[in-house]
C-alpha cells in the first residue's frame, strides 16, 4: 500500500530527533558519571591523603633526626638516589599525599609524562640523570617533581656583624610534607670546584647551595604573569602560564641553571653574570653572595631579561627591585604574591641584615609558617652552612624542627 506524500520524511525526522534525543541523554549522561565518578574520587583521594598525612606526621614524633651527608662527588645525583633509593621512594610517597586512587594515580602518571617530554625537549643537560634517577626508583612522579616549580622562600644577602664576609640566610616554604625530614647535604664537584647542595635523593636540580671559597645561592619563585585581572580568573592564568612554557618555551628551569653555575663559575662575578644573562623556562629570583662583605645581590628575572640590586638585599615572591612589562601577581591581598605576605617576609628578615644573632634565631613569623621546609645559614668565605629541617603538624600551626642542625664546614 502506497504512503501518504511526506509520511517518510515525517517518520524520518521522528527517527532523526529520537536518536538526537538518545545521543543527547547518553551525553548528559556520560558527563553526570564522569562528574559523580570525579567527585567521588576526589573525596577519596582526600581522606586517603589525610589519613596518611596523620600517620606519617605522627611518625615523626620520635624526636630530632640528623642531616645525613653524603658524597655524590663520583657519581652525582644518580648516585645518590641509587644509594638512598629506600629514602627516595619514601619522600616521593610523602610529596605526592601516599595512597593514591586510580584517577589520581593516573592523572599523576599523566603529568609526570608530560614533564619527562618537556624535560626531554628543552635544554637541561641532565635529562639522562633523570631517565636513570626514576628508572631506579621505579615510581611516577621523579620528573614531576624535578620540574615543579611551585615554592615560596624569603632570603637575606648581607655581610655578617663584623664586616668580615658575606652570608646567605634562606627559608624554603613548600607544601609537600617530607622535604624537611628527608632532606640531606650532597657534596657535588664540577669543573670549578666541590659545592655543598642542599637537596633530597631523586633531586638533580639545586636550590640552595654553597661553593666554599666562591659564593652562595639559592631561588625563590617569582610573582605569576597575570593575563586577567579578576582573582577568579587566577587559575586560568596559571594553567595558560604552564601551557606556555611547555609548549613555547626549550630553555632550562632556573634549578637546573643554578646547578650549571655552581658547576662551572669560578667565583661571585661569574656567578652573577650567568645568573642574570642564561635563558630560563619561568621567571625568577636568585639571591647570590660572595666571600667579600659587599659581594651580596638580588637578581630578579624574566625569561630573558634582569634587574639586579647590589649590596644588601632581600627576596621573597613579588618583584621587589624590578618593573617587568606587563601584569604580574597571584591572589594574595597585598603585593604580587600568592600568600599575599611577601612585603612582611621581606620587612621581616632584613632586620637581621650584618646582626650579630644565634643560629636561625631570624626564622620568626611570618618566615616561618606553616609550610616552612627548610632553613639555611651559609657563610662561602670561611666554608661553613648551616642547615634545618622543618614540617608542621597541621595545616594552620607554624613548622616545627624535626631534625637537628647541620653544622658543617668545608
């Protein structure tokens, strides 16, 4: 029997919007699952971090434990992690919250592949240290880690109280637990001479080092490149930030170029002129001292360019010193920082610039706080760093020791 004229299309479209409607409800419905299977997660993941994070602080309460000191002069990084390999995955679990679920584990797995590509791509000559360093370790998360660049720190370039010789005075503030229980003092060498790096098993990059009879140095992060001005908009800033540098940019994070100085420059002046003059991956400030009492300098730099303040000087997260083009800053209420509390930090610790005071006796509030890791005093004149580690016990209480000083002298 013949059909009406246009029934088939009517039919047609019927089916057509039927199977739309279809498509549409499993779209809907693949995303409200993903969403609940997200949450879930998250909500997992959150009480397995803080479950761990409890027992793992609680572990700790057994009294101060001693920097351990090794000699990576034959051997470097990979050495050390090969030889602390126990110690290494113990502070990759601690960084990275311990248990993880599926999605956070592959999430994990995924950024750590990302930054081992990035790594592979830019100019870093340590990438065959890394592939050998996360090879021994076995465990995701050791180029992550290497190529993080997520810290906040205050320091002091000035010359002591009599006038004798230079001092770096330096806190590490991070939120990853067990970089203060698990931190050591690496004996590093390169073509000028032996260094004394502040670091971690698994770590290839330095932070804060001292070269007995040449200088000290260290590295603070930089105030954020902001795009929009709306704090709400501060996550999409950073994530177009990251974006950028693993997309368009090949040179070497600013740890991996502070290793290379202390590997190579024979003294204060060279030391600077690398530091102000390499290409780097971020922005970022180095403070830097000599053996002279006035060979003390902060350098703050962009990519490519440098504003460098001579004689007795301070950093903490915001420019300080510079006027870099363009707008920077995070969310913080006062300055360009993300706490918001880098002006205090740097009020604060200058009060100590050529004082007369006890070892760490400057670590005050607000330099100390609840995610300070790390504290040193390093005199390169006479040989001599101090170091101490540091974790809190919650998120609101200030850091508390949990190991005893390193007094070490070249």
């Amino acid at each position: 029997m013949a059909m009406p004229p246009g029934s088939g299309d009517k039919r047609t479209m019927k089916a057509d919007r039927a199977g739309w409607m279809t498509r549409r409800r499993l779209l809907v419905g693949g995303v409200a699952g993903f969403a609940v299977i997200g949450a879930a997660s998250s909500l997992h993941q959150h009480w397995l971090t803080t479950r761990f994070r409890n027992q793992l602080l609680a572990s700790w309460n057994g009294g101060l434990v001693k920097i351990p000191v090794f000699d990576a002069r034959d051997g470097g990084p990979v050495a050390h992690a090969q030889a602390r390999a126990s110690r290494m995955k113990d502070l990759l679990t601690a960084c990275l919250g311990g248990p993880q679920t599926p999605v956070a584990g592959g999430l994990t797995r995924i950024a750590d592949t990302v930054a081992a590509r990035w790594l592979a791509a830019n100019r870093t000559p340590y990438k065959n240290e890394l592939d050998a360093i996360a090879k021994a370790v076995g465990l995701p998360g050791v180029h992550l880690l290497n190529a993080s660049y997520e810290w906040g720190c205050t320091a002091l370039a000035s010359h002591d109280a009599q006038r004798k010789q230079a001092m770096l005075l330096r806190s590490l503030d991070w939120g990853f637990h067990g970089l203060g229980r698990y931190v050591e003092l690496a004996r590093q060498t390169g073509t000028a001479g032996e260094y004394l790096n502040v670091t971690w098993p698994g770590s290839v990059g330095v932070l804060t080092a001292m070269a007995p009879g040449r200088f000290a140095a260290s590295v603070n992060q930089a105030p954020m490149r902001r795009r929009f001005s709306s704090e709400l908009a501060m996550g999409v800033d950073g994530v177009l930030n990251v974006a950028d540098t693993l997309i368009n940019v090949s040179d070497p994070p600013c740890m991996h170029v502070l290793r290379q100085v202390f590997e190579t420059a024979a003294n204060f002046a060279e030391a600077r002129t690398m530091l102000e003059r390499t290409p780097l991956s971020n922005p970022t400030i180095f403070t830097l001292v000599g053996l002279k009492p006035d060979e003390t300098c902060v350098i703050e730099r962009e990519r490519r360019q440098f504003v460098t303040r001579n004689g007795i000087a301070s950093a903490a997260n915001d420019w300080q010193y510079s006027s870099f083009a363009g707008r920077w800053g995070d969310a913080g209420t006062v300055g360009g920082d993300l706490r918001g509390d880098s002006a205090a930090r740097n009020t604060a610790i200058q009060r100590f610039a050529g004082k007369q005071i006890s070892p760490f006796a400057w670590l005050k509030e607000p330099v100390l706080n609840s995610i300070t890791r790390l504290a040193v005093e390093a005199f390169p004149a006479e040989g001599r760093i101090r170091v101490r580690g540091y974790e809190a016990t919650a998120d609101d209480e200030s850091a508390e020791p949990v190991t005893e000083i390193l007094d070490y002298r070249a």
